[in-house]
C-alpha cells in the first residue's frame, strides 16, 4: 500500500503533458519551405514543425480563424502575422501542441515593437 501511495505521489509531482498549461503567443508566423514553421514573437522563434522531424501535434488540425494576409516568399511559401494558443516548452523554444490559430492583419506585427522587422 505505501508503494502504492508513493508511486501516487510522485506522478502527481509532474503533471500530464494534457495538462500543460495552454497559452496565446502572437508574432510573426514563419512557413519559408514545405513543413517548416515557425512562430516568433516577443520571447524569440518557436519551432512548430522542420521538415523531416519535428511537427508539433495538433498543427494540421487546429482551427484556423480571420482572414490570412500571407506575404509569399519562395512560391507559395512565406509568413503572416498570428496568435496560436498553445502549449510550449521554453526550454527548447518548442511549440508542444497547437490548440488554434487566429490569423491577424500584418500590420498588427509590423507596430508590435517586440517583433523584428520582416521586411527585407
């Protein structure tokens, strides 16, 4: 029994990944080549997915709102301005899930001052 309770304890010392703590992060959503994302905002770039590895789960199926302004780099690759909610890991600047997506005009990022500038 007091194994039982100890083992009991211990998973509730670290919380299920289900349960990790959802968050709004807005900036710059950067799609430069097939599967490869990125979101950066005021913290830095998160990877969202790298072509060949990493995809973050829930990305291809989370609802997407508002009208896409994209700014086409390389064909029908390129960025827009957005706010996931997600899960994430700061540890290693990853997206751990995606809940949503809301699309939002460019100029939006463009007056952000915690952006960097995306105009070449």
């Amino acid at each position: 029994m007091a194994l039982a309770l100890g083992a009991l304890a211990l998973g509730a010392a670290s919380p299920a990944p289900h349960l990790a703590k959802v968050e709004t992060r807005c900036g710059w959503l950067v799609n430069p080549t097939p599967a490869n994302w990125w979101l950066i905002d005021g913290d830095g770039e998160w990877t969202i997915g790298e072509q060949g590895g990493y995809q973050a789960p829930g990305f291809d199926e989370a609802p997407w709102a508002g009208q896409r302004e994209q700014v086409p780099v390389n064909g029908n690759y390129g960025y827009e301005c957005a706010c996931m909610a997600v899960t994430s890991d700061p540890d290693t600047m990853t997206i751990a899930r995606v809940i949503s997506v809301r699309s939002r005009p460019l100029q939006a990022c463009k007056d952000d001052p915690k952006l960097p500038s995306m105009d070449s």
